[in-house]
C-alpha cells in the first residue's frame, strides 16, 4: 500500500510509486534548477548593476573633462587678467608720472608768474604805472 507522503506518478493512467533514489535525483534536480534560476537572476541584477556603472563612469568622464577645459579656460582667462592687469597698472603708473611732471611745471609756471608780478609792483604792493 502507498503511503500518503510518498512520491507517486501516473503512467497510462495507473499509479506508480517512485523509488527513493528517484525521489532523491527529482529533489536534486529541482534544487538545482532553482539554484540555477537563483544564479541567473543573479548575473542579470549583476549584468544590470555592471552597465548602470559604465553608464555612470561615462557620464563622469564626460564631466571631467568639461571641468578640465573649464579649468584650461579659466586659467587662460587668469592669465589674460593678470597680463591686462599688468599692462594697466603700467598705463596708470605712467600717468601718473605725467600728472607729477605736470604739477612740477604748474608749481614751477606758478611760482614765476609769481615772482614776475612782484617785479611789476612797487615798494608799496602797489602795481607799476607804465
């Protein structure tokens, strides 16, 4: 008589009890499969997880050099600044020595013009009568 917990199956419609040994090679092979499954779901998460990062790494990539020719170009710009910089510090510099010069001259005009109006006066500091 076949117990209720043994493996049974149904060949041209009788019933047949599966020996232990195919019980057990069922068993195996039906862990092994979900095994098998549990492992390919595996690579596919893997797989996936694998092109998310390259994706990842070129979308960095492509950021680093944008930032890279950001940097070349702010450095040109530095360089570019600091050149005009110089070139107005040396401009300024300049007229500022012209602007020096000509306070000398104005001091010098001035106190000329000073010197012959007080030739023209006379003793008194009143004006010469000619």
């Amino acid at each position: 008589m076949f117990s209720p917990f043994q493996h049974v199956r149904f060949d041209r419609g009788r019933m047949i009890r599966v020996p232990d040994e195919e019980q057990e090679h069922t068993s195996q092979i039906h862990n092994l499969r979900m095994e098998k499954k549990a492992l390919r779901n595996q690579l596919d998460s893997l797989v996936s997880d694998n092109t998310n990062l390259r994706r990842a790494h070129d979308r960095l990539s492509r950021q680093i050099a944008e930032l890279q020719k950001q940097l070349e170009s702010s450095d040109r710009d530095r360089i570019t600044v600091t050149r005009k910089n110089r070139e107005l510090s040396a401009r300024i510099t300049s007229k500022n020595q012209a602007y020096q010069d000509l306070c000398i001259d104005y001091n010098m005009l001035d106190d000329e013009s000073r010197s012959l109006r007080r030739s023209r006066q006379q003793p008194n500091g009143q004006p010469r009568r000619y």
